[in-house]
C-alpha cells in the first residue's frame, strides 16, 4: 500500500475511518514558517461532517494536533506529524458487511487484494475521512505559496444537472464560501440545497463537479514527460475517493474544436507576455504558462444509499441484498471542494520548492 507523495514536499498519509485517528505527516517543509493549529482549522471546519443538514451527521470536532516540527510557534525544518482523533464513529452498522461489500466502495477491491484482512469499517483506508490529512497539508502549502501571490481556490461548479453560472475569478473566491454547497452562483444555492434533500429523503445520493483554480502561477513550474503538472494533479485528485474524472482548460470540449478555436493566441498585457484565452488551462507541454491554472473534477454520487441494493455473500458466493445503514452524505461535492483546492495546493508548492522559489529557510512570513 502506497501513502506517500512528493519529491520536494513530501506527505505521507496514515490513518483509517473507524480508527483510532487519521493524520498527516510532512517532510520537506521549510524551516521558519509561523504554524498552529489555528491556521489549520478554517479548512478543516469547511471538509469536517455535520457542519450542514446536507452532509453527513456524524459528529466529529475534527481538531488538528500537531504533535512535532514545530519549536517557538515556527517549524523547525524537521518532518510535522498532525493528527485528528477520530471521536464520533460507530461501527455497528459494519458488522454484517465484511463479506457482503456495498455496490460502489472499495469493500471487494480492498478485501481481495489485502486477503481479507483491511479494515472495512467505514471503507477504512479508502474512506473519504483519509482525506483530512490532505486537508491539513495543503493548508500549509498555501500558506508556503502566498508570498508568492499564488492563490488556490475550488468551488462547486455543478450539482446534480444544475450548474453555477459565474466565471469571473473573483466572484467565485468572494461568494463560493458564503454558503454549504460551497457554490458561488447564489441564485443557484437554494436549488443545489433542495436537489440534494431530496435525494437524501429518496434514500439516494448525487454528484457533481468541482472546479479548482490557482491564481498568479508564475511560468515554468512542471516537468516535460513523466512530471508534467497536469500528472501530478491528477494523481493526487484521484486519491480523492470518488473522484472519476479530471480535465483541464477546455478538456473534452477540446476534442471537438479545430486548432484555431482552441489554441490561445499570446498578447502582451501589462508589459508580460500572456495569453487572450485560457483553453490550455494554464499548461502548455506540462508546465504552466502564466495563466491561471483550471481544473475540473468528476465526483460521482455517494455510494451509501438506503436504498436495497444487490450484491455478493462472498463466503458462499451467493447473491445477497444490501441496505447500507450508518450516517452518510447525500452529496460529497460540498465537503470535497476544499480538499480539491487543498490538493492543488500541494502539488503547486512542490513544484515551487523543486524550482527554488520558496527557500528551504524562511523568515518573516506568517
């Protein structure tokens, strides 16, 4: 089992659903960063359960607790470990499911290829609670990358068949955190909240898709080949349980568009070479180009559903019915939002320390 990533900021992952906690730890962070636990919450708060009636009710404080790394309130240069304690889980429902796994979680994947023997409870490793520990290093990550005027921001772009109208960057940094479905067309809110209540009171679920972008990436970050940027996303947006798809700039629309529709004719603005449109989404060959970097990702619709569903008695391989019970989000999209900025995060702050431009020592950036 791999749970480690990074060349430069290196994150290993550890940790389970129904475990004792889950956590982060972070090797490669520079020395002199100001760091609490205060800086990590407000992103922890955004991804914890029960913040809304739209997402799941367990009921989890999800408090960072930083147990190493950091001396005088600055990080030391030395690996920080974080951790959250799980608090709020119930395993009960779980019981009876270890040999019948649940229609779209990773119950069969996990119990053959780890012989029987992971941690099924709640989908343990492949559980979207993992996620934390990107959550809390990506907090960190934006604060390594904003002295440098980059700026990472996600929000809800579709629910279900309903899609946020606002593109202007601004707008969406401004609105897209005022409300629980983390959407920043307001006149859209209230549909979004509604579509997904009904499908909770249908004992069904949605998806949606999310949109990430960073702003005042500067041109060169990303590797030709193997290391291109837009590789390294998506590796870490598909640790994202329940993320099926990632696209970037104008994605699959590029496939039906000639070369002149799709290319971006370069300009100069403000005295800097730029580019009149965006549909390489900030990537040319693999590394960025100056231009703000977009992504979208698929998210596919919670697979804990009440309603019956069939599956497989795996130690008599005779078919079995499936009611899931436990406290589950009708939609995953709101909660996953900040750890789709959170992830680009990381991945641009790697490439940062890779190039040099945030040094290994650093002072008076807080």
């Amino acid at each position: 089992m791999t749970s480690n990533w990074g060349k430069d900021f290196r994150i290993t992952s550890f940790g389970e659903s129904h475990g004792p906690c889950v956590g982060v730890v972070i090797d490669g962070c520079p020395a002199g960063l100001f760091l609490s636990e205060a800086d990590l919450q407000p992103d922890l708060d955004r991804r914890k359960p029960g913040a809304s009636i739209i997402s799941s009710q367990r009921k989890e404080d999800d408090s960072a607790v930083i147990l190493s790394g950091i001396h005088n309130g600055k990080t030391t240069g030395a690996p920080i470990c974080i951790l959250v304690w799980n608090k709020g889980q119930d395993s009960l429902p779980y019981r009876d499911t270890s040999l019948t796994p649940r229609p779209g979680h990773a119950d069969y994947t996990n119990h053959i290829k780890f012989a029987g023997m992971s941690d099924h409870r709640g989908g343990g490793r492949s559980s979207g609670r993992v996620t934390i520990g990107l959550v809390m290093a990506g907090s960190i990550a934006k604060k390594l990358l904003h002295p440098l005027g980059i700026s990472v921001f996600a929000h809800t772009l579709e629910l279900g068949n309903i899609r946020s109208e606002i593109t202007n960057h601004e707008q969406i940094k401004e609105h897209a955190r005022c409300n629980s479905v983390y959407c920043a067309d307001l006149v859209q809110v209230e549909r979004m909240t509604q579509l997904i209540q009904e499908a909770r009171e249908a004992g069904d679920s949605l998806g949606g898709v999310i949109e990430v972008i960073a702003s005042g990436v500067p041109v060169g970050l990303g590797e030709p080949i193997f290391d291109t940027i837009e590789g390294e996303l998506s590796k870490v947006f598909f640790s994202i349980p329940a993320i099926k798809g990632v696209e970037f700039g104008a994605g699959f629309l590029s496939s039906k568009l000639r070369g002149s529709q799709n290319n971006d004719p370069f300009v100069v603005y403000q005295g800097k070479v730029s580019c009149a449109s965006n549909n390489a989404g900030g990537v040319l060959g693999g590394i960025s180009n100056g231009m703000p970097i977009v992504a979208r990702l698929a998210v596919k619709p919670t697979p804990s559903i009440a309603k019956t569903q069939q599956s497989v008695e795996l130690s008599s391989l005779e078919a079995a019915e499936i009611r899931i019970a436990g406290r589950h989000d009708p939609c995953i999209v709101p909660r996953a939002v900040v750890v789709a900025e959170n992830s680009m995060a990381l991945v641009l702050c790697d490439f940062a320390l890779r190039t040099g431009l945030i040094p290994r020592v650093i002072a008076n950036v807080t």
